[in-house]
C-alpha cells in the first residue's frame, strides 16, 4: 500500500486528538464526581464549621472575675474550646449528612 496522502494523514491526527480530549473529559469526569462525592458527604461539617469563629477574640464577655477573665482569653483555653466547639460541629455535620441522606434516599425512591 502506498504512503498515505495528506489529507488521510490531517484525519488520523484529528482522529488523535479527538481520542486525547475524550480521555481527558472522562479524567475531568471522574475528579469531578469524587469532588461531588466527597462535597455530598461532607457538607453537613463544612457548613457547621462555617459558623464557628476562627477566634474567640472579642466574642467572650468580660466578668469583672480577674481570674476568670484571665482564663477567658488564655490561648491554651482558646484552642481547647475550639476543638470543642469543632468535634460537635463535626458531630452536628454529620447528623445534618446523615438526615439528608435518608431524607433523599426516600425522595428518589
């Protein structure tokens, strides 16, 4: 068989990139359904955390208690109440996930 002519070869090479583009958008495809996936399940906890101050700075009230006060605006209090207040957020997150999966489930059903 002879060499093929130009035109058969622009073919073969959009034939190429066509096949190149298609594995792309079923890569694209797949990352963007583990990103749902991962949004679907976690997003009780993202919007839980969202309305847990990155700070307490400001937000504790003052008791006139200097000891107390102290305590209030310690760090170390600080970052404790703060891992608190993110564990019940992750709890609360994950009941809210759990409710809107069966609430849903039955929808679709």
């Amino acid at each position: 068989m002879g060499k093929p002519n130009k035109a058969a070869s622009s073919l073969q090479q959009l034939d190429d990139e066509i096949e190149a583009l298609k594995e792309k958008a079923r890569r694209l495809e797949l990352r963007l359904d583990d990103s749902w996936n991962y949004f679907s399940e976690h997003s009780g906890q993202l919007f839980v955390r969202s309305l847990v101050p990155s700070s307490f700075e400001g937000l504790l009230p003052r008791t006139g208690i200097l000891l107390l006060d102290k305590l209030l605006e310690s760090d170390r209090f600080q970052k404790f109440v703060t891992k608190l207040a993110e564990k019940g957020a992750d709890r609360l997150g994950d009941m809210l996930n759990w409710l809107s999966n069966r609430v849903f489930k039955n929808e679709k059903e």
